[in-house]
C-alpha cells in the first residue's frame, strides 16, 4: 500500500545510476522539506512524465559514460522544461548527452578539494566563493556541451560545475550530498526550492496526520494482524494504525529470548493491556523452544535461518488461532524498498512484498506497509509525533536475530544472560558519560575466547566480552568511537565484577571496512 496524500504532491525524482549516496541524495531533498524518491535508470520516460516532478537529479555511479555498455537515458529528459540536477557521473552524462566531451582525467580527484565557485549562478547562491567540496571522479569534462558555461572549477578539474540557465540544467563534478561538501546542503536546497521553485511542506505532522486518514478509508471495518517485534519501525508502524483503527489490530510480538535486557517486558508495557494503546497484544514467550533448537550450532548463518524460520513458525501458529485478517502491517521502510529492488530489471523499485520473510500460508488479502516512504530518521520523527516514548524511539539499532549474532558460537541460556548484563552494564557508562547521543550504535558481544583469569586469589577460566562502538553516517562504513579510557575503564570493572562468567573485557577498534558493525 503506498500512502500518498495531498503533501506529497511536490515530488523531486533521484534517477540512479548505481552510485553509493543514491539513499542520500534523497534524504537531503527531503532534508528541505521537500518530497523525494529514487528510480532507477531504466525507468521509462513516460513514467517519469507522469509523475509531474518538480525537479530531477541524476545521481553519481562507478561507470564511463562513454563507454557503450554505460548507463545512459533518454535526451528527452532534458527537454521536459524541468529542472535537472547531474551530480558527478549524472553531470558527465548530461554533458556527454547534449554535446560536451567527457575524457579519462590525467589526475584522479578523490576526497576534500577545494572549489572556486561564480557565485552569480542561482545554484550557488548565498555560497562562499572558495569551499571544500567532495570529489571522486577517474573522469572529466573537457568541454561543456553547447549553451553551457562553466560555474566552477578545481586546481586539477576544469569544469567542477556547469549550468544552462535558460534550460534549467545544471551540473556539478562534486558530491553536494556528503557531509563533507561544506555548503552541500545550501546547493541542494537553492535547487530544491530556489530552482524547482518547491514550497516545502513535507512534513512529519503532516504525514501522520494523512496517513492516519488514508488508513482509515482503506481498511474501514477489516481486521488487521501486525508481526511487533519491538523496534522502531514495526513498533510505529503498529502505533499508527491503533490511532487509525484501534482495536481492529492485533499485534503479536514473539519474545524468542534473544532480546537485550528487560527488553520484553518493555514492549509489553507500551503496547500490552496497561499500555497507552487501544490494541489487542499477544506475547508469545518461545525462548526455550528457540534455544532448543539454537543447541549445539555454531555457523553464522545458520543460526540467522533458524531464528528467521522459527520466528515465521510462532508467528504461523498464532496467526492460524486468531483466524482470517484482511490486512497485514509490515514495517518496511525506503531503503528496504531501494535495496530490494534497484538495478534489478525492473524499472520501478516499489516491487517490495516480500513480506520480510514472514509465512505465506497466513491467510489475509493484502500487505499493508505504511513506513514505506520513510528514511530512518523520518520514522523516528514520526513515532515522536504519535507520542512514543523518546526511550523506545532513539533505542540503538539492534539485528532482527537479535542476541543470537552477538554471542560467537553456540547460543544457549547461560551466555544469553551474560552479554545481557554486559551490555546493559555498558549502555548505562555510556549514558552517564553523556556520550549516547554522540556514538552512532555501541553494544557488548560475548566472544568465544575463554582465557585465564585470577579473582580473589583463585584461578579462572572465562569469557571475554568484547565492546564495540563506531559513528557512521550510513552504516555503509564506520569508525570505531573514541570513548575515553576512564569510561572503558569503569565498564570493564562493572563487567567483571558484576556479571558471572567474564573475566576479560576488549575493546574492538576495526572500522568498516574491512570489519562490518556487529560480529556475525
């Protein structure tokens, strides 16, 4: 189901072309408060048309574009009469496209570069005439195609920006939608709302308020099952539709005993019977059954199927007591959608009804996803508008398998309740620190080293937890955080003193790559 509603009407289309930031150059449209989403190239122009854009922006990708085999699209689009944005690989395209010439660069532009801006072009408005900018390019533009003039450029690259102003067309060599273009985000919003001429009012009151709405026209009387787990998404998504239709939605949250301390019982005490919500709410506690059949498995990726396959299986047994529903909720959201279908063959990515993995035999008509619009942070925005608690709202991200990929080999009872302690012990350092708002995601792991140990005189044979803790933009990549030693030093203490079976703690440094965040 896509909500839409009159506040959406102002959209800005990201056309991709397999670059990395393709994610991002949709969240800073929607930074300005401006509607966004990301087609890929293949996208029929037709369709595009259709769409009635106020703007486009071809975004970067690894190719050449004058190569045969490149990615490519029709010159049409740049005779619509709507603004069009080329960012790095999309700005060589639309040179090469309309006439300009595209070479392999002598010298290849990678990271922060300082660019000398004509600040007389509406897209630089309001900008410095020197500022770091960044680039990654192989190739250049060697001469703008005609109607064009240069607006900027590098010691190295001649053309770092050009523009038809008469045809609304612009292009920039650089990123502007990295954090590490110092005005990115001014360029975007003069072209967003400047160029494109957008008012800006997407926002997140207004979305709830029409979502609400929408929900309400569609599902009128139905039944509705909702799979909670507790996290942010599903946990709004669930949220909205008890505003919408109360207690026409059940909600099932299976407990598998691989959650972070208390976290159970947390759920249950928002959205259980005493909690602030008009639903009907089923917990299922299947964390035996789910250690028993997590006894004596090692492997990975093993235990992720198990944990996915056992979860559809409680999920089934339930769903098949409460009987037909009409719809259900899944809390998918934008980049589950992008992921899941860009660069496939298919042109429009909105393929995404896989239902996260849930059973196909539950017997209900149609999927509702009602976050699928929505980047990360705008669901947080959300939830915050629909009065869920800020505890549960900012909680740190945590894998659908849970516990079961922060313990290294075999998962049982005894080591579920150690990493629990550890990093219950380890969330609080950090919040009494004042470091929880600064650090990206931070969480304990119980390794599968046992070393030696003295305690009190005795020898011991124990686990080693180790901490982890990295900032990340898009958890595309990550840095390990930087706490201070005195913090890491009371957690170790804390850890050792208090939680029975650990006799060393480690703090892990790898960033991603070549690490990824959590351990398996």
């Amino acid at each position: 189901m896509e909500m839409s509603g009159s506040f959406m009407k102002e959209k800005v289309i990201v056309i991709d072309f397999g670059g990395q930031y393709n994610q991002l150059v949709a969240r800073r449209v929607r930074e300005c408060n401006v509607y966004c989403e990301i087609y890929s190239y293949k996208t029929d122009i037709n369709q595009i048309k259709a769409m009635r854009p106020k703007g486009i922006i071809l975004t970067g990708g690894p190719n050449s574009c004058y190569e045969p085999d490149s990615p490519t699209y029709s010159k049409e689009l740049f005779e619509l009469g709507i603004p069009v944005l080329g960012l790095c690989y999309g700005a060589q395209l639309m040179m090469f496209i309309l006439g300009g010439k595209v070479e392999k660069a002598n010298v290849r532009e990678y990271g922060k570069t300082e660019v000398l801006f004509d600040v007389s072009s509406p897209l630089f408005h309001n900008v410095k005439d020197k500022s770091i900018c960044w680039m990654s390019h192989f190739d250049y533009i060697s001469c703008v195609a005609p109607d064009f003039r240069v607006t900027a450029h590098t010691a190295d690259c001649p053309v770092a920006a050009a523009e038809c102003q008469e045809k609304n067309l612009f292009a920039v060599q650089f990123h502007p939608e990295v954090l590490h273009t110092e005005e990115g985000t001014k360029m975007l919003h003069n072209f967003v709302r400047g160029i494109c001429g957008c008012s800006g009012t997407w926002r997140m009151d207004s979305f709830v308020e029409d979502s609400i709405h929408k929900l309400r026209q569609k599902i009128g009387s139905g039944k509705v099952l909702c799979a909670l787990s507790g996290g942010v998404d599903s946990s709004v998504a669930a949220v909205l539709l008890s505003k919408a239709i109360g207690n026409q939605l059940t909600c099932v949250f299976v407990d598998h005993g691989l959650l972070r301390k208390d976290e159970g019982d947390e759920v249950e005490a928002v959205f259980g019977p005493n909690g602030a919500y008009d639903l009907h709410f089923i917990r299922i506690n299947a964390k035996d059954r789910f250690y028993s059949k997590l006894s004596g498995v090692t492997e990975p990726e093993r235990k992720r199927k198990i944990i996915g396959e056992e979860f559809i299986r409680v999920f089934e047994e339930e769903a098949k007591k409460i009987g037909a529903v009409d719809f259900l909720v899944q809390g998918t959201i934008y980049p589950d959608v992008v992921e899941s279908g860009l660069g496939g063959e298919s042109a429009v990515i909105k393929s995404h009804h896989n239902v996260g993995g849930l059973p196909d035999c539950v017997d209900f008509k149609e999927i509702i996803e009602p976050l699928c619009n929505l980047f990360k942070d705008e669901v947080r925005k959300a939830g915050l508008e629909l009065g869920i608690p800020e505890k549960l709202i900012f909680r740190q991200p945590f894998p659908g398998p849970g516990l079961g990929i922060r313990i290294i080999g075999e998962v049982n009872a005894e080591k579920v309740t150690i990493v629990q302690e550890a990093d219950a012990i380890y969330r609080e350092e950090i919040a009494n620190a004042g470091l929880d708002k600064t650090i990206g995601q931070y969480f304990a792991a119980l390794t599968n080293m046992r070393s030696v140990g003295v305690m009190g005189d005795e020898r011991t044979y124990d686990y080693a937890v180790a901490l982890r803790a990295v900032n990340t933009v898009d958890f595309m990549t990550a840095e390990a955080a930087e706490i201070p030693f005195s913090v890491l030093q009371t957690v170790m203490s804390r850890i050792i003193n208090e939680v029975r079976g650990v006799n060393r703690v480690v703090y892990d440094l790898t960033s991603k790559p070549p690490g990824t965040i959590e351990f398996e």
